[in-house]
C-alpha cells in the first residue's frame, strides 16, 4: 500500500506531468517539488493528516495539482464551484472543514460560507507564465495538530454521494482506496508512460480525478488539464495536446460526435489509442459511432464514488469489447446478491457486489447506512446487474430508479435501449411521475438529432410496437436539453421535479 506522494516516484524527473492548453507542462520533478512545499504550507497554515481541507476551484491544472500536493498531507475535499452561499455552508459545515482553499481573486460565495462557520481562507496564486500547476497557499499562520506527511492509512479524499431526497453521506477515502484505484485503471488500460491524457471532466468529481488524474501519474504519463469540457473547443484542444485517450461521461461523448462532422481535418489527425466512456451508460449506437468516427476501440467501465471510482471495465482489443456491458471485474472481485445476502449464480440478476483494496471502508458518522451496505464484507452498489458465463457484467438498473407502477417494476434503461432504437433520437432519459393511483408511472424525456424530426404521438407508437403496455411511457417530453447533474450525467432522480411533471394526475 502507497500513498499519492510515494505514487509520484514513477515518473522522470524531465518527462511531462501535468500540461494545460496554451501552458507550458509541469514535469514530474517539478510537481513532486510543488507537492513537498504545498505540505510545509499546509502545516504552516495550521492543517495536517487528516484534517479536512476544503477546495473549491477551476477545473485546470492547478486544480488536479492542489488535489495531488493537498492530499499529500491532509484530506482533500473538493467541492462545486457552482454551489450556492447555503450549500457551501452545509459542505463546509458537514466536512468539519480545517481549511477552504480557493484561487486567489475568484470571488466565491463559499468563501462567505467559511466566513459564518469561522474556517480559515487560503488564497492559492497561480502565475501563468510559471508550468501549469504550479502554485503558492497564502494565508493566516497556524500550527496543524498533526504534521508531515500522510500515510497509507490516512483519508486522502472525502467526497459527498450525490443526494437526491436523503441527506448525502461522506464517502472517505485513503491514500491505498485511491491508488488501488489508480493501478487498476492503468492496468485495465495498458497505460505507459508514453500515454498522454487529455482530461474533460471536472476535478470535484470522482471520475476526472482517479480515473484520468491519478492513474495518469501512476504510470508516469502525461496529463492535459483542460478548463472543463466544451464541445466547441475539444477538437482545437485534440489538435494542440495529441493525446491517446480521454475519458468521459455519454453525454459529451454524444456532444462531441455532434460536431465531428465539422471538425474532420481534427478528427482525421487524431491518433487516439483508445476511448474511456464511464459514469453512466452508454448506448450501444453511441459507441459504434465513436468507434467509426475516431477508429478507436471504445473501452466502457463503470465506477462510483465508494470504490474510488472503478469496478469493472470492457477490456482492450484483440480481448472482446461487448456493447452494453461494463464488461469485467478490473480491480475489486465484483459478484452478484440476493436481498438475503447469499451470492448468486452466473446468469441470475440480483444486486452487484464488490470488495477490494479500492473500497471504502465505510461512511463517515453513520453507522446505519453502513450496516445496511456491507454484508459479509461485500459493499452493496446499489446497482442491479448479471454477470454471464464470461464474466462480463451488464446493469439492469439502478435499484431506486426502477419504476413500480402500480406493484409492476419496469427497467427504466430497457425502455432507453428502445427509444433510442428510433432514428430521429439523440438522447434519452426514462424517469418515474406521480400517479395518484398506481403510485408511479413511466415518462421519457428526449431530445432530437439536429434536422431529424417527430412527435409524442409516432415516439409512443415506435415503444408500444416493441414493449409492453405498461411499460410505454405515458408522457414524452421533447426537449432542447435534458437537464444535467454537475458532471454532465443524465439523472432519474429528480427529474420528473425538475421538468414540473411532480404533481400526481
């Protein structure tokens, strides 16, 4: 077991570490010299191991260097930037947070927040003409209870999961979760040091951390930190850095095929080894449309927040990529459960499992939503799936999602996989509404393909031709946009809420 700074050993002094457009890149030398000074300033502004420090910045490479050098001798908590006044309080407050890092001039409503709850402000200033990452914390002198450098042991992340009606539980992670994490995404990938990442996704979050970040530095490759993801710079961002892969939700997978056609001197030129989707589903169209767009395999995986992201992943060719699965267990054993707690047999659906090196240990202060996600050692995702006789593991639904109209329980993603079948869909979401009889019933929103056009009416009539009646959705939305959560994921819940559909016919 090792921790983030020991991790940082692999990469040469002169090679490439961290990179941003228009930047000059940070070596590794140089990043395990910024990690070294960022813990004498952390220790000098009074947080050591294990306290809670608070960041709140930019997507870029001064966000994924804070994460690495921060974590070296405290508990990184990454937050929203887009929060509000309110929610920066109930985070800050619920993390117990030693420390709020933010970046030097922003003006962010959560340094108010730190302000009410009494938590010291550090300011990290950035000079744009230095290699991208590099930084100086300025703040108010203290003494950190416990200094120096963190330990395997030591929580290197704490994140919140994503709350829909209940309280959002802390998620924590040590320093061993998230580099077991990081080794069994690189290895899943084949990952060298001649890799070269160009990261999209956003830095608070689970998945652009470890499974583009972290794993990147695991094998001493090169990273590029863009500013967030946007569709209508990712191909002069494809151009500029030439990376061999990027990893990132179905969404902006679906938004980058949208301007492709565009974009074909960039598409052309592009020399990608392969392309990661993870964090929600991708539909089988979807990836045969990457994979003919960019002449790349397309690897799916699927992740979440308490096993420090990665649990399964499609492996890389000449091995079998199958479309619509998450493919094998790449990391943590993974099996399937009965309610009852007894593991199951190949080709039964039941709730997936998993236990490892990168699971969590358990939710911080509450022991019982712990005791109801650990059986015999086995953390309960929540997720329900089968595996088939070669391992490959497909979802069938996330167990809240699923809809139970009127004591029928209906696979919101079946009725996706069809809709999606239509020539003129997009993207879609299948989601429950209030029925004041039948408790809840089916609805979709969609949104079209640029020039492609159809109507509630032909949309019911192509799902009532390939699914049961009950299972047809009653309402069909058509909509510009589908209403995302912070990380470009598409969520069920809340969505009916959302789109003003909550009050019960």
């Amino acid at each position: 077991m090792i921790t983030i700074q020991e991790l940082l050993a692999t990469g040469g002094d002169r090679a490439h570490a961290i990179g941003a457009p228009g930047r000059q890149p940070l070596t590794y030398g140089g990043l395990r010299e910024q990690v070294g000074e960022t813990l004498e300033q952390l220790n000098g502004l009074g947080a050591g191991r294990n306290d809670a420090v608070a960041i709140v910045l930019p997507n870029g490479p001064e966000m994924a260097t804070a994460f690495v050098s921060i974590a070296a001798g405290a508990t990184t908590a990454p937050l929203n930037p887009a929060y509000t006044t309110s929610e920066f309080e109930f985070y800050l407050s619920d993390l117990s947070a030693k420390l709020l890092v933010v970046a030097d001039g922003a003006e962010s409503p959560a340094t108010e927040a730190a302000g009410k709850l009494g938590i010291p402000v550090a300011t990290l200033h950035a000079d744009t003409a230095r290699p991208a990452g590099t930084f100086e914390l300025r703040g108010t002198s203290a003494r950190a209870d416990n200094p120096g450098a963190a330990s395997a042991e030591d929580t290197a992340l704490v994140l919140h999961t994503s709350g829909t009606t209940a309280r959002p539980k802390i998620v924590p992670l040590s320093h061993a979760n998230v580099c077991a994490s990081a080794g069994n995404i690189a290895d899943s990938l084949s990952l060298t040091a001649d890799d070269h990442c160009l990261n999209v996704m956003p830095l608070f979050h689970i998945h652009g951390l470890i499974a583009a970040v972290l794993s990147s530095l695991h094998t001493g490759a090169h990273i590029t930190c863009t500013p967030g993801f946007n569709a209508l710079k990712f191909f002069a961002w494809l151009d500029e850095a030439r990376p061999s892969w990027y990893t990132a939700v179905p969404t902006m997978h679906q938004a980058i095929l949208g301007r492709a056609g565009r974009n074909k001197s960039s598409v052309s030129q592009a020399n990608l080894r392969f392309i990661r989707s993870s964090s929600a589903s991708l539909p089988p169209p979807v990836m045969a449309e990457l994979e003919a767009t960019f002449g790349a395999p397309v690897i799916e995986a699927y992740g979440m927040t308490e096993a420090a992201h990665q649990m399964a992943s499609n492996p890389l060719p000449p091995r079998e990529r199958k479309p619509g699965s998450v493919g094998i267990a790449a990391g943590p054993e993974v099996a399937i459960m009965n309610a009852d707690g007894a593991l199951l047999e190949t080709g039964q659906t039941g709730e997936v499992v998993i236990r490892g090196d990168n699971v969590t240990a358990g939710y911080r202060n509450n022991a019982e939503a712990n005791a109801k996600s650990f059986t015999n050692g086995w953390f309960r995702t929540g997720d329900q799936g089968v595996l088939d006789a070669d391992g490959y593991l497909r979802l069938t639904d996330r167990l809240k999602e699923i809809i139970n109209r009127g004591g029928e329980k209906i696979s919101p993603r079946e009725v996706d996989e069809i809709i999606m079948e239509h020539p003129a869909v997009d993207q879609v979401v299948t989601f429950a509404v209030p029925h004041k009889k039948l408790g809840e019933d089916v609805a979709a929103a969609v949104v079209l393909k640029d020039g492609m056009t159809t109507d509630e009416r032909e949309l019911r009539a192509f799902a009532s031709e390939r699914l049961a009646d009950m299972k047809v959705p009653r309402q069909i939305l058509l909509l510009d946009e589908i209403p995302k959560g912070a990380t470009g994921k598409l969520q069920r819940i809340g969505l009916a809420e959302k789109l003003g559909l909550a009050d019960a016919p």
